[in-house]
C-alpha cells in the first residue's frame, strides 16, 4: 500500500473513531445538574480544525456522516446540522489556500465566524423547518463554548495526529 494512501485512511479512520467517542460521551447518563451548560459540538470543532489544515483529509460526505449519526443517536432533528457542518467545512476548504499562511489567531477568528454563521443559520431555519427550536440563548452559549474549545482541538489535532498545515506526509 502507498504510504500516502496509508496516511489519509489512518487520518480519516481516526477521524471517525475520535466523532465515535465523542458520541459515546453524550450518550453517557450523567446527572441532571451537569447538563446546565451546553456542551461545545466537538466533532464541528475537529472537522473544522482538520479540514483548515489537511482539506484533503475530510471528505463532505465523511463529516456529513459523522454528524448525521451524532443527530440520530443524540436524537436531534436529523439533517439540517449535519448539512450546514458540512457547507461550513466546504466554505474553509474553499478559503484555507488564502489561510494556509496566517497566524493561529486568524485561523481562530475565521473558523469561529464560520461557526457562528452556521449557529445563527439553524437558529433561524428551526422555524419555517417546524424544527423543535431551541433558545438562542443556548445555542449562543455553545457556539461560544466551541469557538472556545478550537485551540485545543487544532493543538492536539497537530501534537498528536501530526495534522498540521507545514507537515509533508513524507516526513512522518
């Protein structure tokens, strides 16, 4: 098997094992007065840390799929989220040639306007969809809690996946 090939399977596999284990965690039952707080939507976090730095890694279908199964065994409405993670992850790798040189702190702020516009894109399509609407108030308080999470997301994603924008597959 060539090596490239051999790269982008184990990267897209580990894609798909760490969405799993994300899943797992929010299915644990855990008791009443954890769920306060909205947790962060680490799996968009992680598709749109890997798709700024490695776009050839994540296929529009693999994260549509990662995500459609989060809405279904989450038991969220299924489609509308996995659809716009998805334009979202398609809209930054679009833009990540003309991000593939900024600082981190661009990086940041781009993927956290991307994250807000998706936010704010199934805030108002709950309603003319006949969606079970949640606060805007709950869905700000996760959009920030994600946009929050990205640096850890993006620095594990490149300390221990090796997906980072500079690094030549070769050199691994």
């Amino acid at each position: 098997m060539d090596r490239e090939l051999l790269w982008y399977t184990t990267r897209r596999l580990i894609f798909v094992g760490l969405c799993a284990v994300v899943i797992l965690f929010h299915t644990l039952p855990l008791p009443d007065n954890a769920s306060r707080w909205p947790p962060p939507d680490f799996i968009m976090a992680l598709a749109f840390a890997w798709t700024l730095r490695r776009p050839e890694v994540m296929s529009p279908l693999m994260v549509g799929g990662m995500v459609l199964l989060a809405d279904l065994l989450l038991m969220r409405p299924p489609g509308l989220w996995a659809l716009l993670v998805v334009l979202g992850c398609v809209y930054l790798n679009i833009r990540q040639k003309d991000l593939s040189q900024v600082m981190f702190g661009i990086d940041w702020a781009y993927a956290g306007g991307v994250m807000v516009a998706v936010y704010a894109a199934y805030f108002l399509l709950q309603f003319p969809l006949f969606l079970p609407t949640m606060s805007a108030g709950t869905l700000a308080l996760q959009a920030l809690f994600t946009i929050l999470i990205y640096p850890l997301v993006a620095f594990v994603s490149v300390r221990i996946f090796g997906i980072s924008k500079e690094r030549k597959i070769e050199d691994v």
